[in-house]
C-alpha cells in the first residue's frame, strides 16, 4: 500500500549542537506536535520566524531563534 499524500509523520528532533538529555526532551515533545509549517505558524507565531533560506525552488529553511545563541530550523518541502 503507498502512503497517502495527506498523511503526516511526526517530526523528527536532529540535534547538532549537543542539547542536554533534559533539553533535548523538552524540545522534541513540542516540535513532535509541529507537523506542519502552518502548526509552527499557529503555536510560535509568525512573527517568530527571522529568516526563510531558499534551498530550491521546493525546499526553505524557516529559522526561527530558540535563544540567544541557537535556532531552531525547519527543513519545508
């Protein structure tokens, strides 16, 4: 069976910057309800996206500050 166009995976967390166990649980359990671009939108508010990268003309980054010193990065197709 091929997977439906209208099914939605659950996000996964990939940590470059070596969060802390306690971090990295806490980040996962609120970008794993994040499952679309419009989810982002709706929990952290547009105006929390600094910067949308083009990679190609199907493929943006949307960085969005998670504090001072790190981003959080949503690869959107």
């Amino acid at each position: 069976m091929s997977p439906s166009l209208n099914t939605v995976h659950a996000v996964p967390l990939i940590d470059y910057v070596g969060l802390s166990d306690a971090e990295r649980s806490k980040l996962a359990a609120q970008v794993e309800s994040e499952r679309t671009l419009a989810a982002v939108l709706t929990r952290r508010g547009a105006d929390a996206v600094t910067e949308i990268i083009t990679q190609d003309e199907f493929t943006h980054d949307v960085l969005i500050p998670l504090d001072a010193r790190r981003w959080l990065v949503y690869d959107t197709t």
